[in-house]
C-alpha cells in the first residue's frame, strides 16, 4: 500500500503562483495531479511518469509545471498565472506500472483558492 502525503495549497489571489508537492511512501511508476471543484467532476490537471514523460490538460498548458524526482518519489506541481477556474481541491494520486494508467492511490487533497 502507497501512502501519499500532499503540502502547499492555500488562499491567492488572481495572476498569483502556488507550489504544490506530494511524496510517495514507496515507489510508483505514475504521479498526477486531479482536481476537483465544487459541483463538476474530477479532472486531470498533470502527470508524469517515471521516464518523465509529462502529460497537461488543455487548461493549464503554458501555466502549470509538473517535475518529479524519482529518488525521492516525489513530483512537484508549480502553478502560475493562476485564475478563479483553478479554485478547486487538488488530489495527488499514483499508479503502478501494474494499473497505470489507472491511478489506484490519493491523497487526501488539499484547496486551493483563486480570488478574483
């Protein structure tokens, strides 16, 4: 069993960045980050695999970063330009090279709020 452990997140206002970092208890081939705001459903913002292979959603392209370090299984969501479509509660989640691209474990995710 993977245990993740997600920081950063919190209150910034519009055109603003956030940092956000998760570090995996064992080792995973993938790490994403999903999010979700209040009444849509959940939706992948960025992962990577192992080999670093990075995939963005439309929305975010341009905006977001995604970095891992595989010694330390931990990946890196770096947030720019930031608007209120981005405030919503981000998930970090892993997948095995078993399930990938099914992502079997969360965190337990953490808000991040955009004002206008």
């Amino acid at each position: 069993q993977v245990q993740l452990v997600e920081s950063g997140g919190g209150l910034v206002q519009s055109g603003g960045s956030l940092r956000l970092s998760c570090v995996a208890s064992g080792s995973v081939y993938a790490m994403a980050w999903h999010r979700q705001a209040p009444g849509k459903q959940r939706e992948l913002v960025a992962s990577i695999t192992k080999g670093l292979s990075t995939n963005y959603a439309d929305s975010v392209k341009g905006r977001f970063t995604i970095v891992r370090d595989n010694a330390k299984e931990m990946v890196v969501l770096q947030m720019n330009y930031l608007t209120p479509a981005d405030t919503a509660v981000y998930y970090c989640s892993a997948a095995t090279m078993r399930t990938w691209p099914k992502y079997d474990y969360w965190g337990q995710g953490t808000q991040v709020t955009v004002s206008s």
